[in-house]
C-alpha cells in the first residue's frame, strides 16, 4: 500500500502550480523524495531536510528565499512543533503547513491558523492546501 495517491490529472490541474520556493522537512526518505518530485513536477523549487534540526538548519541558510515550510509532526531530534515554534521566533510571518498521521497532535498544541494534513494524503489534496496557504 502506497502511502500517497496521485490524484492529478491535467486542465484544471494549472491552478494547482506554484513557483515559490518550498522547505518540506520529514525524516522519512520515501516522502521528502514523493514531495520533492511532486512539487518540483508542479514548478515549485523544493530544500529537503531529513529532520528538525536539519530543517531548522536549511530555514536560517534559505528563509530569504523560503515562501513556506511543509513539516512532518513527529520526528526525531526536533519535533515539527519545536521546529515550527522556532522558526515563528525567526520570521513570524512564515507560511507552515503541517503533515501527520497524528492530527490531534496538531490540535492539541495550539497551533494557530497554520493548517495541518492528515496522512496518507494524495498529491492534489495537498497541493490545493499548500496553494491555499501560499495565497493568503
């Protein structure tokens, strides 16, 4: 069983493209490689990190050129929690879209209006959520 489902199909599908600069932050290789494939399919340019630390990381090298960060809830070393709280004290204006399996993690935590994806995701749910917050 695949984790994602593709979904995508073309027409409509353009206004599901982006050219914004996108930090996906998971520790699972299958994802980071599935997202990185995927966004950059739809224009978008990606900066993977394999975990919190990593993507804290790669925020403080990139955030000049960062228009939104994707991360994984539960990950070692750094949670995506800690890893969100932290950036907000860099820029709090930074635009996160969470991913978890373990969404009343998300809940319980206070997290504001950044928005949270329930995994397993397919690829068009997912980018119409990122399109979204990209746009606000």
């Amino acid at each position: 069983m695949h984790m994602f489902d593709g979904g995508i199909q073309r027409g409509p599908d353009i206004l599901l493209r982006g050219k914004e600069t996108v930090l996906v932050v998971d520790d699972f290789e299958d994802v980071r490689s599935f997202l990185d494939t995927a966004l950059t399919m739809f224009g978008y340019n990606v900066i993977c990190a394999v975990d919190g630390m990593d993507g804290l990381d790669k925020y403080i090298e990139n955030k000049d050129r960062i228009h939104a960060v994707m991360l994984d809830v539960i990950m070692p070393k750094l949670n995506g929690i800690e890893l969100f709280r932290e950036i907000k004290k860099l820029e709090p204006d930074t635009k996160v879209l969470f991913m978890s399996g373990y969404n009343e993690i998300f809940h319980m935590n206070n997290l504001g209006e950044n928005k949270c994806i329930s995994k397993p995701f397919n690829i068009k749910t997912l980018l119409k959520e990122l399109r979204e917050i990209l746009d606000s």
